[in-house]
C-alpha cells in the first residue's frame, strides 16, 4: 500500500486510473493518454522528457508520481542471443525475465509471481519456494526495460541514414510463461495483460499476449470474460494419476474439469486452439500409451502439443527424454492429425531455459525439503 507521502508509480496504472489522476489536477482525458505513450511507447524514465506535457503539468508529475520499474540486479546473454534479466523486486526478491530472438518474432517471458506455490518437481522456480505475488508495475516493468533496452541497442547499431519505422517492433510476442502461477496472481496479471494490449501502451495483440497455467480453472473462466488473450495450459501428463504428481494443482481440478474450461475458453479466445504444453520427461511420461492418451485427449478439446525437452537441475532426480524417444513421440501426434511442435532450447548455458528460472527468492514454504523426496518417489513408481 502506498503511504501518505510515497509517489504514486504510474507505470502500472491503466487508462482509467491515469484519467482520474489527470483530472485530479483539473487535467483532460488526452493529458493521461500523452503520459501513457511517453511512459510505454517511448520509454520515458522522467517526467522532465515529457516535451509536449505542459511544465506545470510535469512539475505535479515530478511531484507526486514516479516511474517504478524493478532494477536489474544482472543481465546475461546466451550464445545463441536469449537474454535475461534478474529483477530486484525488495526484500531479498528477485524475478527472472527472459528475450528469446528468432526470425520472425521476438518473444519476451514475464514472470508474475517471486517463487511459485504450484510446486511441479521438474520445475526449479518451485524449488524456491513462494514468497509473493507482484504489483502490475512490477509485472508491466519487466517489458517496459526490455523494450527500452533492445530498442536502444537496434537503435544504436543502425547506420545514421536509416528510416526509424515505429511499427518495427523488437518485442513481437509476450508470454506469461517465467517465475509464478499468473492466474493466482489475477487481478495485477490482467491489469498488465490490460496494458499490454492498450494501443497507448504497448498495442500488442491478443493473438500475440498468451498466458500459461498449470490448471487454475475457475480463474481460466474469469480471464475468458476479462482479457482473452491466447492461452497455454501445462499439461505434462496425459492422466489424473501421473498429472496428480507431476502438476500438484490437479488434485484440486482434475483433467475432466480442465479439459471442460479449455473448450469454455475457446469460445472467446482470439485463437480457435488450446496450446497444451508437455515436458518430456524420460520413463515418466514419454512412453507410446501415453501418447495415445494424448491423441484420446486431442478428441475433447481443439488443440495442438508444444513438447518441451526438459531441462536437468540437480534437487529434481529427472532426466529428460532421448531425442530419438522425443520425436518418435512427436510423429505419434503427428500421424494422428495433431498439430505438434517440438520446442527448441532456448538460453540453456545461462540457465534461461522452460523450467530453469529461479532467481533469488526466500522460502517460506520448506519446499526445498518436500519436493526431491517426492521426485525420488515418482522416478521409483514410473519405473516399477
């Protein structure tokens, strides 16, 4: 909660608390949206860049309000270009934020949560513990700096003759896929997702915006209604019984509820698919049986598969499939008529890759004491 004398962080504040704000100060509708550009769009880190605000006006900025971007403890740059950022967040918290380039897009990976409670054991942010939810500045900052970041650089490696276009964009696609659950973090989540798709702010759409969850079905329900967005659900198991152990939350919302919420989501999503995300995990969930429970599953819901090579870290006693098992699995879909892609690692050497965020967080949770005694007993179980 922000104290009497604290500046307010605008970097979070969507269109219609921005208005307010303005208006406090007797200030019209358009003021708010010229400070949204500056702010997102432009980068703006002072108010006293604000060239085309009113002085007065940027003095009662100055005054009362900040730009509250999360500073970057570290950055890193894998061999292959991916990128990542640690982000202090206070109080001994840091989150990890993730640039992936390709060809065609760039794809940047937000984290919405320091730690995680979902507790998936072949995921390190879970080994960290939970220790709290992020602000939507905290979540909104992320994209902000890298934006501000990269485009600086593709600005400085320009020749001076070359035609700055706007529209070329170096972040193309944002997912909610770093450190955290998103949906048990909703209201600051959507209210990103909301920024994230404003054409005063970052003007991304929704095709492009995908946010991942492990199963939080009645917050699924929610964002159908609030902010659809492209959706990615973290599926890893073809069955309640292995899904019971491999994504703890499907205790609590079974495949059967799951599968029921994807295909409610479906009629508002911007894509007429669910991705269903699959880390192959070696004797535990790769074999041709399981394949065919996927195909089973694909019958219920339209789909395609996204399988993810696991990444090793030591507390999970997992290994990751062969790639010859992987892309035997993956033809299995394929020659079933299922949309299937097998994803590349991406940022492995400087730990950026699917499952290997973690950053700096405390435990509260004595997860780290839980979670590689029951990895030990899946391995036991999957290989009896």
């Amino acid at each position: 909660m922000t104290e009497p004398n604290e500046p307010i962080d605008v970097l979070g504040m969507g269109p219609a608390e921005l208005t307010a704000l303005v208006a406090q100060w007797g200030g019209k509708p358009f003021r708010a949206r010229q400070l949204m550009r500056w702010v997102h769009q432009r980068g703006a880190g002072s108010f006293d860049n604000m060239s085309d605000l009113a002085r007065s006006f940027r003095e009662q900025l100055s005054q009362h309000c900040r730009i509250g971007a999360p500073l970057v403890q570290t950055r890193q740059c894998s061999s292959d270009g991916t990128r990542k950022w640690l982000f202090d967040v206070g109080q001994g918290n840091a989150v990890e934020t993730v640039f992936i380039p390709e060809d065609d897009r760039g794809t940047l990976c937000i984290s919405s949560q320091a730690g995680c409670t979902v507790g998936c054991p072949f995921c390190s942010t879970g080994y960290q513990g939970f220790n709290r939810n992020l602000s939507t500045a905290e979540i909104i900052g992320q994209l902000w700096h890298a934006k501000r970041e990269l485009e600086a650089e593709r600005d400085a490696a320009r020749s001076s003759d070359e035609a700055k276009n706007p529209a070329d964009r170096v972040i193309t696609n944002v997912v909610m896929m770093g450190m955290g659950e998103p949906l048990l973090n909703y209201d600051q989540v959507v209210g990103a997702l909301h920024l994230m798709l404003d054409d005063n702010a970052y003007g991304l759409s929704r095709r492009r915006v995908t946010v991942s969850t492990s199963g939080v079905v009645p917050f699924m329900d929610r964002l159908a209604k609030d902010c659809p967005v492209a959706l990615a659900v973290s599926l890893h198991a073809p069955n309640d019984a292995l899904r019971d152990k491999l994504v703890p939350l499907n205790r609590k919302h079974p495949l059967s509820e799951l599968l029921d919420a994807c295909n409610r989501y479906l009629e508002y999503a911007p894509r007429d698919f669910i991705t269903f995300e699959y880390i192959m995990l070696d004797g535990v969930n790769d074999t041709d049986q399981h394949a065919q429970e996927l195909i089973d599953i694909a019958r219920q819901v339209r789909c395609k598969f996204n399988l993810i090579p696991f990444n090793p870290f030591p507390q999970s006693g997992l290994k990751r499939s062969p790639a010859t098992r992987v892309r035997l699995f993956a033809q299995r879909l394929i020659d079933a008529g299922l949309v299937t892609t097998v994803r590349k690692t991406r940022g492995d050497d400087i730990a950026a890759a699917c499952g290997q965020l973690a950053g700096d967080v405390k435990d509260r949770t004595r997860i780290n004491e839980r979670l590689p005694h029951r990895a030990t007993i899946l391995m036991k179980e999957e290989h009896a």
